[in-house]
C-alpha cells in the first residue's frame, strides 16, 4: 500500500536523477516490449535446499558461510506471493532460477515433481503477464555433482547437457529466454579482491566437505580453490556449449545467453592496466556470447585501475554495505562494454545495491536507468532491466547481513513488505519511462 512517506520518497528519487538525465537527448521513453524485472535466485529464497552442494557446505565446521540458508524466504511454497509482489509493482518480467538439486537429487534421478512445481511457476507468470525469464543453473549444483568434483570433472559438460535437455523438454514451452549459467566468471572477478585468508577457509570448507562423503574433491561453481580456477573455467565453457545445444535440440527458437559479472571498468592514467585486466576477467566468456542470442550484465559497481592495480574509490563516496563505492553511472559503462565487445543484444539481468538504507536504493534507480536510457539511444540494443532483487535474501558466504531486496522479509513470519525504492522503480515500469 502506497503511503505519504512512499509517494514523498519516489518524487524526490525520481527529482534527483542526475543531470546527464535531463539533456534533449535522452528520451525518457523506453521501447514499447521493454522488459521491465526483478531477480532471484532459487537457493537464495526457496530455502531447504538440501540436496545442493552449497547446503551441504554451509553446513560444515569449519566453514566460509557466515550462517546457513535455512528457510530463506521460504520461496518454494510462497512462490505464488512473490510473482503478486512483482505484478503489485507494475513489472512484466520475473526472472529466476531452476534448482537443479531439486530436479535431479541423486545422480540419474529426475524428479517429475519438481518440473511440475517449475512449470507452476512459469504459467503463474504467464497468467499474471510477467515475462518468465530463467536461469538454469545460479551456482548451486547437486551435492552428489559438486562430490565428483564438480565442474572439473570431465563428465560435467554431459551431466549439465541431460539436465538441460530434461528441464527443456518440461519446461521450455513456457520459458522466454534461458541464462544457462549466472555469472560464471565470479571467482575471476573475486580473485583480486578476496584477501588470502578467504580462499584459504573457502579450501578448508571444500577439504572438509570431500573427508565427510569420503571423496577426493568437493568443487562448487562459487565456492572453490585458488587452484581449481583454471580447470573451473574450461568446465564452465564447456559445460554452456553442451547446455545450449541441449535446449537448442528441444526448442531452437528459445534464446539462449550467460550472465555475466560486470564492473564499469575505468583506466585512470597513461599506463592503466584496465584493457589487461577486462582480458582477464571476461574475455573468454565475452568471446562465446558473440555466438549467443544476448548477453547478460550484471553491474554492481566501478573498478578504477590505475597502473599497478584497483584504485580506491574517490573520498567521500556514497557507499553500500561493505563500504564499497554505490556509482550510478556504472551500469551504462558495463552496458556499452559488453556490447561493444560482443555485438549482441544485452539483457540487465541484475542490477542492484546492498544497503540498508533503502533512501540510497531509491535514489540510485532512476539515475542508473537514465544513464541505460541514454546508451539505449545511442543504438545500444537493450531488451530489459532486472533489478537484483525482488527479496531480502540469503547472500551467499555473507548469509542475511546484506539487503539487496525491493521487499524486506520477515524471518519468522515470512511477511513481505515493500520499501519506497519498490514504488519508485515500479513507477517508472508502469510508465515504461524516466
């Protein structure tokens, strides 16, 4: 329900898009089709996942998560709420994700209850006019996959392929588009910045893992070694190639991309090692999305790289949870890269800011979207804007310290209740304009 602080907080949001926002030349009109979303992830709201590597290691000692998943949100049986919070918004895209661990629990084993639920969620976003839009695979695995070495393993482009191949042939008919893999290229964009100490309890988590089921090696998508990252990678590539052609056999017009972690990378000097380090963190997945139908971006923040490294972000910078710097500008700049890079369409498949001041969340979408607007009529072909996320929800190794969520969620009761930022960006998807 819309109330006096509610409406004041979307004026004065909306007021404060920054100046590039006002110029002549950005229409404030997005396309008529234009995506407008909100994204999660199953592990991260279903809870109870407890088939799935990542629960499996949230629950060793010692271990790198801060707190275990648990209920989350308790997604799995409140889904039918969280697709009327989306429609309450004014939305008319929900993307989320497929839990393979749920689908396939033990190796060869294909549960026809689960698709059935999936399926139930894809025609519930039909009948509510929400564009379904969803991710096969959002990190988490099966355990008994992660326990044979995961994505290292010489089996796992297959395994994915048959996985692929029997969620398509469920659900295919009623999906959008498919992102086989969420951002693949995390542990690249993370090994900079991790500090020694975590990659070595993220090891002593796997290692403990792999003694208690008796295998040699535990390996996840988003919790691994620093030595797996090499042997990681060639299984994640190969592993999308063998997923696409699989829903590609079962519906060849249902596109297919991977999302991608993105910062708006910034060269600062003549001797700025930014091109080098862009090499590094998503050349080789932007080279396979040219052979995609769109490229997910995923844009949190802006990498300033001087000519030994990161520079800190500039003095005084508003910032998130973590004391990173929140930038506006930096969806525009990883939305113009990645399709500069790649030739192909970009979906924003997640966009957001930890903070639990929801003012900032409020503030920093319009001034984000208009700075999309304008690339967008530059030519910069852009089919939506998922904003990360729908929920407050279980955030990986930080648990539930971080809120991303345009709704927050009890932790008891369940409850949703919206935040002002929710008004303030359905406001603009009712519009499909600035």
């Amino acid at each position: 329900m819309l109330n006096r602080r509610t409406l004041l907080a979307t004026g004065a949001a909306l007021m404060a898009a920054p100046a590039f926002a006002a110029r002549k030349t950005v229409d404030p009109a997005f396309p008529k089709g234009f995506l407008w979303g909100a994204a999660t992830a199953p592990h991260q709201i279903e809870g109870n996942n407890i088939a799935s590597d990542l629960w499996f290691l949230e629950n060793q000692q010692p271990t790198v998560f801060s707190q275990p998943s648990g209920d989350a949100c308790n997604s799995f049986t409140l889904w039918e709420t969280d697709l009327d919070l989306a429609k309450a918004m004014g939305l008319n895209c929900y993307r989320f994700g497929i839990e393979w661990a749920r689908i396939e629990p033990e190796k060869g084993l294909f549960s026809q209850a689960m698709l059935d639920h999936y399926k139930a969620v894809i025609d519930g976003c039909r009948s509510r006019g929400l564009t379904p839009v969803v991710t096969y695979s959002h990190f988490t695995a099966p355990r008994w996959f992660s326990a044979q070495g995961g994505w290292t393993n010489p089996e796992s482009a297959a395994l994915f392929g048959r996985y692929c191949d029997k969620a398509t042939r469920a659900l295919g008919q009623g999906i959008d588009r498919v992102i086989t893999f969420n951002e693949p290229n995390i542990l690249l964009l993370l090994k900079p910045m991790l500090p020694p100490q975590v990659w070595d309890i993220q090891k002593l988590t796997l290692e403990t893992a792999a003694k208690r089921l008796g295998v040699p090696k535990f390996v996840s998508a988003n919790v691994a070694g620093f030595d797996d990252l090499p042997a990681l990678q060639t299984g994640l590539v190969a592993a999308h190639k063998a997923g696409k052609a699989a829903i590609k056999a079962v519906r060849p017009d249902l596109p297919v991309g991977i999302s991608l972690a993105m910062m708006d990378d910034q060269a600062v000097g003549k001797a700025s090692i930014r091109d080098r380090m862009r090499s590094e963190l998503y050349g080789q997945w932007l080279d396979i999305a040219k052979g995609d139908d769109f490229i997910g971006v995923q844009n949190y923040e802006r990498a300033l790289w001087g000519d030994k490294g990161r520079l800190p972000a500039p003095q005084g910078s508003m910032v998130n949870w973590s004391g990173t710097e929140v930038w506006p500008g930096s969806l525009v700049g990883a939305v113009r890269y990645a399709h500069e890079a790649t030739g192909v369409p970009i979906l924003v498949s997640e966009h957001g800011v930890g903070t639990e001041d929801d003012a900032i969340r409020a503030k920093f979408i319009p001034e984000a979207l208009a700075g999309l607007k304008a690339a967008m009529d530059d030519g910069v072909p852009v089919l939506g804007y998922c904003h990360w996320s729908l929920l407050d929800n279980f955030e990986w190794i930080f648990g539930y310290k971080p809120k991303f969520g345009l709704h927050s969620v009890d932790p008891v009761t369940f409850v949703r209740t919206p935040k002002p930022s929710a008004a303030v960006y359905g406001a603009i998807a009712r519009r499909n304009a600035l």
